[in-house]
C-alpha cells in the first residue's frame, strides 16, 4: 500500500489509516501478529509459525492482510520474504474526548485471548476500557501511581482491576522500548479524576 | 530456597499485600505452591490486614483472582487475617497519616483522594512491632505502597525494623 508515504495531511491516507487501526482493533489475531512483527523486526513466515504457533496457512493469509492494510511491508527482493511493521499511531478525538492508538494498545489487544484477565475486560467492558485501563497501568507500572489508587479509579472490584494492571505491566514492559509512540499514550497520573464518583 | 533469606528475613514477621496472591495466580501454571513451600520452609505465616482479605473476595469467577485460594490457604495455616489495629493508638495513626501523605504526593492526588483503608498496611505492620515482631518483611507489588510504608515507619521510631520487597521479585525468585 502506498498511502503510508503520501504527505501528510493527506485526508484519504488518514482515512484509511484509520480503518487500518480499527480493523487491527477488531481481530486480536491480526493485533498479535502485528505487534510480533513490530518486535521482532524482519521475520519470515517460518518465524512467525513457529512462535506465534499458528498454521502456515493462516500466517501466509494474516500477513497478506495486515500488507494490504499497510501495516506491515513485504521485502520480496530475497528469496525468502521477510515481513517488517510500519509503526502506526492514531489520534481520535471525539467531541474533545482524546485518545492516541499506539502498537501498546493494539498488544494488549492481541492478548487478550490468551489472558483472561483481559479477555474477561474487553467482553464485560469493551475496548475502550482496556484503553482507559492502559493509562492507568503506565504509571502504576512505574511506581508513580499507587495500585490500591488506579484500581479504585478503573471502577472495578478491586482484586480484578489489580489484576488487570498487573497484565497490562507485562505489555508495557514488553513494549516500552519497541513502541515508538510509546510516550504519546496517555498518563492518568497527570489527570486527577474531576468528579468525586472515584472515592 | 532458604538461603534466599537473610538472618532478619527469617525472624521477621511477613506482612503481605493484596497484589502478590494475584501475581501468583496469573503466572503461567499458578504459583500458588511455590509460596506455600516458600512459607513453609521458612516456617513463615504471612499476615494479611483484613482489607487484604476483603479486597480478595468477590472478584469474578473467570478473572484470576477469582480463583485465589486465599481461604484454603488461611486454613492451611501459611496465611493469616491480622487483628484488627488500634486506630486510637497515636503511632498507628500518625504512621497511617504519613502513608496517606506519601502516596497522595506520589500518585498525584489529593490526600482526601486516598482512603484510611489504603494505609492497612502500615497500620498492621505498627501494631506487629508495638507488640514484640522484631523486623517486618512487607510484600506488595505496590511501589508506592511500599515505599510509603517504609518511609513513614522510619520517620516513627522504627528506623531499620521494616523493608520492603517487591512481590514481582518474590515470585521470580522463589521459582
């Protein structure tokens, strides 16, 4: 796909680079691969079968489309082709209400059917909760916020929303130094609640 | 395992956080039995305040701390509920004060942000000491809570009888 390298402002690349990110944010296999590729760098499709630990065939079709989707490049100039991630960030802001989509996100994502922790999040609660529940994680996770202070402020039965942090601190680990846009998730340490429903 | 513990270590009494049973549970093939031997080969009891234990209750049943078998290990013996602290003794609260203090200025938030029930931890720990523990162990996987603890016991007379291991630690270690 060539709308990637198009200039920017360009409102058809920003159109479909945001049916890309929402269809990554609607297939956790396509959201694992991804981000596999995201971290591994250049990798053939026997890398990806072996650790990823799926059919070949559903490697070959799985990158095909996250190619088509322009998230992923083909280098076909080897024999063996070999697949690198386009690092993708998405800023949606709707009526104010802002959120930036990074590749630590579309991970936790792809996760999810192997934890249930988060699985359990995403079916009870939707997506945007995992969201809401990474900005809480990236403090926590660094000892700036108090696990007892973002579980209360997620609004969940507290052993669970622990849990779900505690996931997401695997992520953010994982993904801290290979998410390029890592800083431009958001922090909910630098924004107090504003309402006093968090006590 | 054992020569994992210090002299101190050993002697301590173990007070310990919500977070570390659910760490355990979402390792990969739960880490549940690892603790339990880890107690039982130091011969150690951890304590848990009765916030810990209420917090542990009602998770739902496909989450990870759904499944924490806290009540089979208080049964067991290698995990207990502590009595509940004096609040009206003065250290336990001004201790208690300190923490709140503490991890509202670390985690950016008003003190009336954080609740009482927040510093159970600090509260339990005081009360082992005020009542003959030499040395507390305080395992959480909450830094901030942590550090608080510490920092607030040693601003309270009780410089070098408390240290805080991170439960993430703990676990990697003991298996």
């Amino acid at each position: 796909m060539n709308y990637m390298s198009k200039a920017a402002g360009d409102p058809e690349r920003a159109v479909n680079g945001l049916m890309s990110v929402a269809h990554l944010l609607e297939n956790p296999r396509l959201a694992r691969l991804y981000t596999f590729v995201l971290r591994n760098g250049n990798v053939t499709i026997d890398t990806i079968v072996d650790k990823l630990d799926i059919p070949r065939t559903t490697a070959y079709s799985d990158a095909s489309s996250l190619v088509e989707l322009g998230v992923l490049d083909r280098d076909e100039d080897q024999k063996t082709h070999t697949y690198s991630a386009v690092p993708i960030t998405l800023s949606a802001n709707l009526d104010g209400d802002e959120y930036t989509v990074t590749p630590t996100l579309i991970e936790a994502f792809g996760r999810s059917p192997q934890d249930q922790d988060l699985d359990l999040l995403i079916e009870r609660h939707g997506l945007g909760k995992l969201a809401a529940a990474l900005t809480y994680a990236i403090p926590y996770a660094e000892g700036e916020m108090s696990e007892r202070i973002a579980a209360r402020e997620l609004d969940l039965q507290h052993a669970y929303a622990v849990a779900v942090l505690q996931a997401l601190r695997e992520v953010i680990h994982d993904m801290k130094t290979v998410d390029p846009y890592f800083n431009e998730l958001r922090n909910a340490r630098k924004q107090p609640p504003t309402t006093e429903d968090s006590a | 395992m054992d020569e994992l513990l210090d002299t101190v270590e050993k002697q301590a009494t173990w007070v310990v956080d919500t977070g570390l049973f659910i760490a355990c549970g979402r390792q990969q093939n739960n880490k549940y039995a690892a603790l339990e031997q880890f107690a039982e080969r130091n011969t150690l009891t951890f304590v848990i305040p009765q916030r810990v234990y209420d917090e542990l209750g009602g998770a739902p049943n496909r989450s990870t701390p759904g499944q924490t078998p806290i009540n089979s290990a208080i049964e067991s013996g290698w995990v207990t509920v502590a009595a509940k602290p004096d609040y009206t003794n003065s250290t336990v609260s001004q201790v208690m004060d300190d923490v709140r203090s503490f991890i509202a200025r670390s985690s950016n938030r008003n003190e009336d942000q954080i609740e009482k029930a927040d510093t159970a931890l600090a509260a339990v720990a005081v009360a082992a000491l005020q009542e003959g523990a030499d040395y507390i162990c305080l395992v959480t996987t909450d830094i901030d809570a942590g550090e608080g603890v510490v920092a607030a016991l040693e601003a309270n007379g009780f410089a070098n009888r408390i240290r805080y291991k991170n439960g993430f630690d703990l676990i990697d270690e003991i298996t």
